[in-house]
C-alpha cells in the first residue's frame, strides 16, 4: 500500500472531489458489452452507480494543502477523474 498525494493543482480542480475506481482487467471484462466511449451509455451508467468508485474530498488545509492524498493498492490500476 502506498500513499499518493496529488496538490498544488490548476485552479480548476479547486475544491472538486476526487473519483477513483479500481481499473483491473476484472472491472474492464465487466464492462465489455459496453462501448467504451465515456459518452455512451455503458460506462456512463458505470460511472453514475456510487458504489462503483469512491469520492476522495479535497483538502484545502491539511498536509500536504490544497489537494488529494489517497492510499493506494500497489499492483492494480486504478481510473481517477474529476467532476466539474
């Protein structure tokens, strides 16, 4: 387990939550019927069921500030993406 910390960002993550999903080939095959355009329906869907990802809050006066700190599973990938 590592501990990843993303701060110090452009002003346009500011105080957006943080999304991250776990992005192994497991998760992929799950979604294989589906295209894999974020557009489509598919993934769309996948995106919007909560329990599918996790929301990481952003830390604006906290070590490091202005930013994310996330512990990670070292040997898996995982997709993370901001709402705005």
């Amino acid at each position: 387990m590592r501990r990843v910390a993303f701060y110090d960002t452009d002003s346009n993550f500011y105080m957006n939550p943080m999304h991250i999903a776990q992005w192994d080939a497991s998760q992929v095959t799950a979604l294989s019927g589906a295209d894999t355009d974020w557009a489509t329906t598919g993934i769309a869907a996948w995106k919007n069921e909560e329990t599918n990802y996790s929301v990481i809050p952003y830390k604006e006066k906290k070590d490091p500030m202005n930013g994310w700190a996330v512990p990670f599973v070292t040997g898996h990938k995982y997709m993370i993406w901001w709402t705005t």
